[in-house]
C-alpha cells in the first residue's frame, strides 16, 4: 500500500530552505521514493490554513516512509530544517 508524506511549510529563511530541499532529495535516492507535487499556496477555498507551501512525497509504503524519516541522513537535516522552517509533517495511506 502506498504511503505519502505531505509536509506544510512556511519559510523562515530562503536560502536554508534550499539547502534543506538539496539534502532531502539526496536522502531519499535509496528510498525509490518520488516527490509527487511541491507548490505554493494560492487560496484558501474553505477553513483556515497557515502554511503557504507545501509538499507531497510517495513511499512505496509505510516502512520504508519510516525507514527514510529514521534514516541517519535525514535525521542530519533536522536542525537545518527547523532553522530554516516551520513544518509539519504528516502521513497517509491510500
């Protein structure tokens, strides 16, 4: 069953945040994940939302998601992420 990471991002510094997205896409090479969509925000149709970006990740499922997120590569960007943005991530299953 697939699993999808979805991250709401709001960037506190630029060019961190590039930073960030180079490493992720490293970390994730073992992984045979594929970033599905990465966007900005253009209108809020219904509720409230405070993230203006957001990304979508596909894992062949929940463990290798797991595996990733755990992974010593990815657990490296932590301070890095968090510097550079206030995230939350999420997880789904379809």
């Amino acid at each position: 069953m697939a699993s999808y990471l979805v991250g709401h991002i709001t960037v506190k510094n630029e060019e961190l945040w590039q930073q960030y997205v180079l490493g992720v896409r490293e970390s994730l090479t073992p992984f045979q994940s594929k970033v599905l969509f990465r966007g900005k925000l253009v209108s809020i149709l219904a509720g409230s939302h405070e993230h203006d970006r957001v990304v979508v990740i596909e894992f062949s499922d929940h463990v290798t998601l797991d595996n990733w997120f755990q992974s010593d590569k990815y657990q490296a960007l932590i301070p890095l992420r968090d510097e550079a943005a206030d995230i939350v991530i999420t997880t789904y299953e379809s």
